[in-house]
C-alpha cells in the first residue's frame, strides 16, 4: 500500500475535510521536488524521516480540553484533527498558511502529507488567560509527524507552556505554529528535557501590528537535537524575544537555529542565547537576522555565548545579518570560551570537589539569562530542570 | 588623521587611459595551446608548464564559487589570457618607456617619490616593464622583483615554495592563474634582515579586457621582517575585465610581514583574488586591506597560524557604491598552541552598494589556549544599499576563546546634527563620520597611501 493510499484511508476514517484530504495528496505529490532548506554546516537531524514506517493509529478525539474557566472565555483547546473538522475554514485558512508555508520545503510537505496528530489552541480576541496553558499534555507521544498550531486573537494576552520529556522510543518531527493578531501579546516557555534518540523540533511565528512574541527555551536534552526557530515580524510594531539557555554533554551534537525577519516598520527582534557544552559534545548555533527592504526604524539584536568545558568539547556560532535597509540598528555579538581557571581553583581550594565546582560555575554561566525569564514559578521549574540535568551529567 | 576639507572638490586625476598597443598577445580566449604559447614566450623550464598544464585541466573542471555575487555576466572567453607591451624586463628609468612613464606621472607618484622608486618595482600590464633594485636592498640580500624574473633567476627559490599554498585546486580562479599567470612580485627577505623601507609595486590594468593574473610570492626566512605596499588604480573603460592574482605569503618563525593593499579598479573589473599567509612559530603576519573600487570583489585573505605563538591580523575597509558588490571577509585558521588573531573590518554603502563580510575563524583541536577576536561594523547611507554579515566561528577544543561583534546602522543622527551645529555642511560633516570610520585603518598606511585614501574616499561620497 503506497503512502498515498495510507493517507486517503486515514483521512477518511477520520472524517477528515475535503481540503485538508486534497491539501495531504498534493503536498505529498510535491515533496520530492522540493528543496530542503540551506543551513550552514548545520547537520540536519533526520530531515528525512521513513514514513513508509508510520503507524496511522491515532484517534480523533473531540473533547475540548481548555478547563471550565477557560471556556467560559471561549478559549478552544483540543485534538488538531479534530479542530480540522470542527472548526473547518479557520484552519483551512491558517494550518500550515502563515507561520510556514506547507508547500515551501520539502520537509514542511511532508509534514503536512504525514500529519498525525497535534494540539489546537485557539484564543479568542480580547481574552486575557490568567493561568498558563499547558499545550504538551493532550499531545499524544509516539507519532512522527505532530503539529500544534496556536491562534491567538486581537488584544489578547496568554502564556504558553510546553514541556518536552520525550521517552526514547520518540522519535519524529514537532512543528510548532503560533499566530498572533494585532496587539496580542504571549509568553512561551518551553523546557526540554528528552530522552529522544533525535529530536527535531521546530516553532513558526506570524506576528501581526504591534503584537509581541517572547520565547523562554531551556534545551536540555540528553541526545542529539536540532531546534528550529522562526519568527515573521510581518505587522509594524511587532516585537519578537528569543531566550534560549542549552546544555550538551557525552557525545551530543546539538544545532540551535534561530531566525528573526523584520518585514514590518518599527520592528524590533532580540535573540539571547548562553549554552555550555561538555564532554565531546557540540553545539552549533546558527543565528540569523533579516531585515527585509522597506522595513523603516527596525532594529535586529543577537547575543550568543558558548561555555566550552571541558578540553574536547565544541562550540560554533554562526551569526548572521541579511540587512536590506538602511533606517536600522542591527548588531550581533559571539562568544566561545572557557571556565575562568582561577575561578574554578578559588572553589576549589574551598573544599568542592570538581564536578560540583563545575555545575556552580555552569549555573553562574546560565542564570543571567535564567534568571529574566519573567514567570516565577515557570523559571523556577527551569531551575530545578538544570540542576536535575547537571546531577546526571 | 586630519583631513583636509579643501581638497574636496578636486577632480580625480587616475581616471584616465593610456593608448597603447601590446607588443605580443595571445588573442582572446583560452585553450591549452595558449598556455604553452605563454610559457614557451617566458623561456620557462619545463616544471613550470607542467604546473600550469595541470592547472588548466583543474580549470576546466571546476565549478563556479556557489555563493556570493552573480557572476554570470563574467565571459572568460573574451580575456586576453596574455599580452606584453614591451619586450624586454627595464633595469633603469632611462630605460622605461616614455607613454608607460606618461601613466606613472598620472597615478600620481610624487617626485620625492622617484628615487623610492628606484627600489620599487611597477608593473604595467601583465608583466613587469620596470625593475629596479635599491642599492641598499641589494646589499641586505633582499631580493625584490617580478615573479618571471625570479621564475629565470632564482629557479630553485621558486620551485621551493610556487603553489604550496595556494594549490591550483583551491577554487576555479586560482586554478587558472595557476595556468596563465604573469606579472607579479616576487619578496625574498634572508634570515634576520629587517626591511627599512616599505617595499612598494604599483600596477595597474589598461587596455580593455585585460586579465591580469599576478602571481605574488613572498618569503620572509627567520627573524626577518618586511612591509610590503601594494597600490593600484585603473581607469574606467566599459568592457568586462577579469584581475584574478593570486598572492602567497611564507612568514617563517620568528618573522613578521605586512601586506599593505589599496585596491581601486574601475567599476567593470571583477576582482577574484586568493591571499593566503602561512606564519611559523613567533610569526606574525598582517594584511592590510582597503577594497574601494571594482564591480565584484571576492576576497578573502587567510592566516594558517601553524606554529606555537603564531599571530594573524587582518585590517580591512571595503567602499561600495552603485554597481559595486564587495564580497570581502578574512579567514583564520588555528592550527598550533597559543596562537591568536585578530579580524577588523569597516564596510561603508552607499546608492545601491552591496558590502558583505564573509569570514571564518576556525580553531582546530590541537591549537590550545587560542584567541581569536573578530570586528565587523558597517555603515549603511540609504535604503537603496544592503550588507550582509556572515561569519562562522567554529571551535574545535575547550582551552580557547573567541570573540565575534558586529554591527550595522545609517549614519549617527545626533553626530550629524552636532557637526552641523558646528557649522558643517551636511556633506562636510557626513565625510568627516566616514573619515573617523574608517580610522583605524587609515592610520596604519604609510603617508602617501592614507593621503590617497583620503583623496579616493573623497571622490566616493
């Protein structure tokens, strides 16, 4: 049975809409004359996924998962398929249309041909989310190909939360998507801590007049991992933060690409990383800032630091600027070092052994950047996060 | 450095083109029975053809580069591969040809400059037509002269170290300097000699689709230490010209060498150039590099730091305005212990200019206790010009460190403003920005250069 059967059989046990069943044929037609995307030395974590191998096992489940108060609101929080039917033509106009377009690369085709499963989120406009909204729990774990696709109406305010403990058997793409309308303003804060052989994970933003995106990410996964990150400035105004703390260790090759575009006029986009690599491991961050032409008073930022601990380890950065305009600011800065030796020789002639001099300094390197991540209790779980994952090292 | 705001409006002398008829061509176009005719027209030994043989046949297989400027527009069909204007290597002035020292009084060499002369050496055309060494060079053992000279005088030398750096295989452009080089300077600097004087060539392409495919060798032995400046400007003329030079710099231990370039070609010569430095132990090496002209420029001078202690720097400002895509950059790389380089670069654009920085710093496991430091700043005058920055910084052990800035922007506005309040124009005072810019580098030329600097900045804005 070729793939393409696979996915009509699928979509119509599922009863899925006529465009999204039209939308999975063609994309799957097309992927093989698609390109993949260029990244600069970046080893591509399974782009290429087999799915000849895919297991179409997942149920459709209707329920509306947003909790009472939430509903209340009128926020919508369930299975994406799902969300397929019920709310047909808002994601037909949006699922895989802004944020990335499914027909762009040869993997986001695929993606779509293939998808499995995935969370929907939907908040209305003018809606203020008091509590943080969990968008990990309902997704299901074992599927390749999962999406989770976040519309966030005019005038609202939300925070975001994803966690990432991944078992080893996972395996696959995740593809996060978030669509922000004009004046919205969300938080999103992601913690990873997989256990996943690979892990491939992606977010997409589309960010509409004056809203403002800010990403709080702790990458600390045991194996190899490539996280991908781009946010479309399209709406003046708009406003988007990356933050991202990392942690490689063992033999982990890890890539961090981030990518900021300013198409609209008073734009302003921050990249912030810190991460420290250990043992053999490498870590490879791929910064990018663009500034498309006509985009008038933008201003673009990147700081990234690399800690290099121990004598094998390896770090690489790659900032880049792609600057079209010239009413702009637009800096980078880079860095890769290792532990101040005189540092380290103070703790230890206070009696710490080296493993917990090391994970002092280790903290001290990543906490100016831990400790601006603004929710309390969500920076705390990062914290205790890192300091699980420095235990284990 | 001050400037001098009178000389403002003054018109560029350099612009013009002398009427001369080369005395041998090999007509346009390349084939392999060209470069046996080149190297049978230079007497060459046979080691030598071989190299330039294998070389074409590299040539005609290799790719274009697959990133950077479009170079579509590029017919290497059309390139006179070879064409000499006199027939024989000058040993004085005297002997120099009147309308070859016509171009000399034009570019602009001062008269106090004549006998400096004397112990420079110019290139016109493809080949050296003057080549003069100063008493007191001759008595250092220096030995400075035109690489085709030193390929008949100094066989040995050159056989020793042509293309063990730069390999015919780098990219398709030092593949076929490899094949048709001419021209070029040849620097032999004997152990613990200390050049006293700046070694200077200035050379410059003129008749219309011109290659010019220099071959500079540089030799500095232990403990010696040279400065080397390279000049050039070109007149405008409207066909496509090719200046694809190819430079190799040995700095042995302990040694330390300057390059010094200023480059400043019409705006239809496409500038593909290959510099790469290898520095010892204790070695430093230094390129100075000022890009103000051509269409395309592709340049990315390297330091191969392969000895303990070793240093590299490299110092640039690349100028762009309408119909100039400058594609410059720096490339360590850290082979060795305790090592550092240090990378600056200043990038201005303007009416459609296109400046990018494309670099690489790369230090390898074994280069413990490394530093490498890196400065891109760029000024963007309007929204019609666009730069790019990439760089890949890449460390391969957990004992050194690198540090990458960068940085973009228009003009400062409050700057401006304070100028003007001063009673600047707005012109005058955007140029004396531009001039504390590009200071840095500025201050590290030799008199006459930064003067001319001055003057070609001038006639940009």
């Amino acid at each position: 049975m070729t793939i393409l059967d696979q996915i009509e059989r699928y979509s119509k046990a599922n009863h899925e809409p006529q465009w999204l069943y039209e939308k999975r044929r063609v994309a799957w037609q097309i992927q093989k004359d698609l390109k993949q995307p260029r990244l600069n030395n970046v080893r591509p974590v399974d782009w290429n996924l087999n799915h000849e191998q895919i297991h179409w096992h997942h149920q459709v489940d209707f329920k509306n998962y947003a909790s009472d108060e939430e509903q209340k609101q009128g926020i919508v929080k369930m299975d994406l398929l799902a969300a397929a039917s019920q709310y047909s033509n808002l994601m037909q106009e949006n699922l895989m249309e802004k944020g990335v377009m499914w027909n762009q690369y040869r993997f986001a085709a695929q993606h779509l041909a293939c998808l499995q499963s995935g969370v929907f989120l939907f908040i209305p406009s003018n809606t203020v989310c008091s509590k943080p909204i969990d968008l990990s729990d309902i997704l299901s774990h074992g599927d390749l190909e999962k999406h989770i696709l976040v519309i966030v109406g005019a005038n609202s305010e939300a925070t975001l939360e994803f966690k990432d403990r991944a078992t080893a058997k996972e395996h696959g793409h995740l593809m996060v998507e978030i669509l922000l309308g004009d004046n919205a303003h969300v938080k999103y804060y992601d913690a990873a801590k997989s256990q996943n052989r690979k892990s491939h994970r992606m977010l997409y933003a589309y960010l509409a007049q004056n809203a403002s995106l800010k990403t709080y990410v702790a990458l600390l996964n045991y194996h190899d991992a490539l996280y991908n990150s781009q946010i479309n400035l399209d709406g003046d105004g708009s406003e988007a933060e990356i933050h991202i703390i990392n942690l490689g260790t063992n033999v982990q090759h890890q890539s961090i690409c981030t990518h900021i575009i300013n198409r609209g006029s008073n734009t302003r986009g921050l990249i912030k990383e810190r991460g420290v690599v250990d043992g053999h491991a490498r870590t490879h961050c791929y910064t990018n800032g663009e500034i498309v032409k006509g985009a008038k008073d933008t201003s673009s930022d990147q700081i990234s630091r690399l800690l290099t601990l121990s004598k094998q380890s390896r770090g690489e950065i790659d900032p880049i600027l792609l600057i079209k305009d010239n009413d702009i600011v637009a800096s980078h800065a880079a860095s890769i070092g290792k532990l101040d030796p005189n540092q380290l020789y103070y703790l230890k002639s206070r009696g710490l052994d080296d493993q917990t001099a090391d994970s002092i300094l280790i903290r001290g390197f990543l906490e100016p950047l831990l400790t601006h991540f603004p929710d309390r209790k969500m920076r705390q779980s990062m914290v205790d996060l890192l300091e699980e994952r420095l235990d284990e090292r | 450095m001050k400037t001098d705001l009178n000389q403002i409006d003054q018109k560029y002398q350099y612009g013009f083109k002398d009427k001369i008829k080369p005395v041998y061509t090999t007509g346009a176009g390349l084939n392999e029975n060209v470069v046996r005719k080149i190297s049978a027209e230079k007497h060459e030994p046979q080691w030598m053809l071989a190299i330039r043989l294998r070389a074409f046949h590299i040539y005609q297989r290799m790719p274009m580069p697959n990133f950077g400027p479009d170079l579509s527009h590029l017919n290497l069909n059309k390139i006179h591969y070879f064409q000499r204007d006199s027939d024989h290597v000058s040993r004085s002035w005297d002997d120099v040809p009147d309308t070859i020292k016509n171009t000399f009084q034009k570019i602009g060499v001062p008269q106090a400059e004549r006998k400096y002369l004397a112990g420079a050496e110019a290139q016109y055309e493809s080949e050296a037509v003057y080549t003069n060494l100063k008493s007191d060079l001759k008595k250092m053992g220096i030995i400075f002269m035109d690489t085709d000279s030193a390929l008949k005088k100094h066989p040995d030398l050159v056989k020793q170290y042509f293309g063990k750096l730069v390999g015919a295989a780098t990219n398709k452009f030092t593949a076929l300097n490899t094949a048709v080089w001419s021209g070029g300077t040849f620097i032999y600097v004997p152990k613990g000699v200390h050049a006293t004087v700046p070694l200077q060539s200035f050379f410059r392409i003129n008749a219309g689709n011109t290659g010019q495919f220099e071959r500079t060798l540089i030799i500095v032995d232990e403990g010696a230490s040279i400065n080397y400046v390279e000049g050039c400007t070109a007149p405008t003329y409207s066909e496509d010209s090719l200046h694809a030079a190819v430079v190799e710099v040995f700095v042995k231990k302990d040694a330390f060498c300057r390059y010094t370039t200023i480059q400043n070609w019409s705006h239809n010569v496409y500038s593909l150039e290959t510099k790469r430095a290898v520095a010892d132990a204790h070695a430093r090496m230094e390129w100075i590099d000022g890009n103000l002209g051509s269409k395309i420029t592709m340049k990315y001078p390297s330091v191969d730091l392969n000895g303990p202690y070793a240093s590299g720097s490299m110092l640039s400002i690349a100028f762009a305005k309408h119909g100039v895509y400058q594609d410059t950059g720096a490339i360590m790389r850290h082979h060795a212990p305790y090592t550092s380089s240090n990378v600056i670069s200043k990038s201005i654009c303007k009416d459609g200019g296109v400046c990018n920085y494309r670099g690489k710093e790369k230090i390898e496991p074994n280069s413990k206790h490394s530093k490498s430091h890196v400065e891109c700043d760029t000024i963007i005058m309007d929204d019609q010009s666009t730069t790019d920055t990439i760089p890949a910084n890449i460390v391969r052990n957990g004992d050194s460190t690198m540090e990458h800035e960068a940085r973009v922007s228009k003009i400062s506005e409050n700057d401006l403003y304070y100028l003007m309040s001063r009673g600047l124009s707005e012109k005058q005072a955007t140029k004396m920005i531009i001039m504390g810019f590009i200071e840095p580098f500025s201050k590290q030329l030799p008199m006459e250069y930064a003067v001319e600097l001055n003057k070609l900045i001038d006639l940009q804005m």
